[in-house]
C-alpha cells in the first residue's frame, strides 16, 4: 500500500492533483470555522444536540452546522439537483436525449443541475433562518436576516464549485470527497464526547461499545 502510494506520488500529474485536492479540503475546512454574522451559535448547538434529525445534517456538513459557519449549508442544494435532474431525465425524453447527446449535452445538463441547486440553495437558506434558526438570529432586522441568507447560499455555491474544481483538477468526485472529509472530522469530537459521556454515567459502556 505505502509503496503504491510512493510510486504515484513520484507522477507529476497525481502528485498536483493530490495537493490540488489537499488545498482545497483545506479551504473548506476553514470555512467551516468561520461564523455566519448575526447568528448566536450557542442557541444552534443546543438545538442540535436535543433534535436527531439536525445532528445527522449536522454530521454531513462537518459541524458547519451546529457552529453555523460558512458552509452550514454544505454541498446539500447541488447534490439534490444532481438527483432531481438524473429524475427528470427520465421523465423528459428531451432532457434524455440531452444528456446522450455527447459532451455539450453534458454541459447544458450540468448548467441546469447548478441553477436548480442554486434555487433549492435559496429556498433551503430562507427556510433554516427564518424557521430553524429564528431564535437564534441577533437582529429581527430585514438587512441581517438577508446577510444571513445571502451569505448561505453564497457559501454554498463557492462549495459546489469547489467540488467541481476537485472533480476536473483533484482526485476522484469533488463532492463525494467534500461530504467524505465533513463526515470523517466529527470522528475525533464524537469519541472525546462518547468516552465522557460513559465516564460520567451518561452512557453506559456497553451501549458505546
């Protein structure tokens, strides 16, 4: 394994495009620390620890959302336009032809797959502000309430570009890959939080086991 892992590192092509991939898991992991202005996060953290539902959202954005950071989002929007569009395809004889019509097809479907992620990216963002996260907002005022969502659905968006980026000049599928690293660095927290919990009889061992 280390030996094969050796050998591609010493092919330029792959040595770029692992670093390219590194970088940019490297930017989105600081967006998920950087805070979305107007937001009390503690309040979003209590919610999420007491509702099942929000704490599996939360695992796939990789804490983004219980910090309500940056890319609180995730890359959520572009994967259901992903599946709302291989759907319609189906559907749609026009949309199935486009989508066998060769690499321009292809195109046309992708443009279409990233103005339905960006609807769904505003329609998702106006929902959590003003349904979710409500009572956590600092200000009831128009202007934060809108920096709020326009901050979300940007942030969301630089995220679905990036997984493009990392499909076209990274390793493997940029979103696969994005929801992957969000999943994987709970890991760390999510043990610390377990062996606490069974230290101080909140849970017992054999139920952490």
């Amino acid at each position: 394994m280390l030996s094969k892992i050796k050998q591609s590192w010493k092919v330029k092509d792959v040595r770029r495009r692992i670093l390219y991939t590194l970088m940019m898991i490297l930017i989105f992991r600081i967006g998920t620390t950087i805070p979305v202005p107007g937001v009390d996060t503690s309040i979003i953290s209590k919610l999420v620890s007491g509702n099942s539902l929000l704490a599996l959202y939360n695992m796939f954005t990789g804490g983004a959302f219980s910090n309500f950071t940056l890319f609180a989002l995730g890359i959520g929007p572009y994967i259901t336009a992903s599946i709302i569009l291989q759907l319609l395809t189906i559907g749609f004889e026009s949309l199935d032809e486009l989508q066998k019509s060769g690499e321009e097809g292809k195109k046309k479907i992708n443009k279409y797959t990233k103005y339905t992620a960006l609807v769904l990216a505003i329609i998702q963002a106006v929902g959590i502000t003003l349904g979710v996260i409500k009572s956590a907002l600092t200000s009831d005022s128009i202007f934060s309430i809108a920096t709020v969502i326009m901050t979300l659905v940007s942030a969301s968006m630089i995220l679905m570009w990036m997984g493009d980026r990392i499909t076209e000049k990274g390793l493997g599928n940029g979103s696969s890959i994005i929801i992957f690293v969000g999943i994987i660095s709970r890991i760390p927290s999510d043990i610390i939080g377990t062996v606490s919990d069974v230290q101080g009889g909140k849970l017992a061992l054999w139920a952490a086991i």
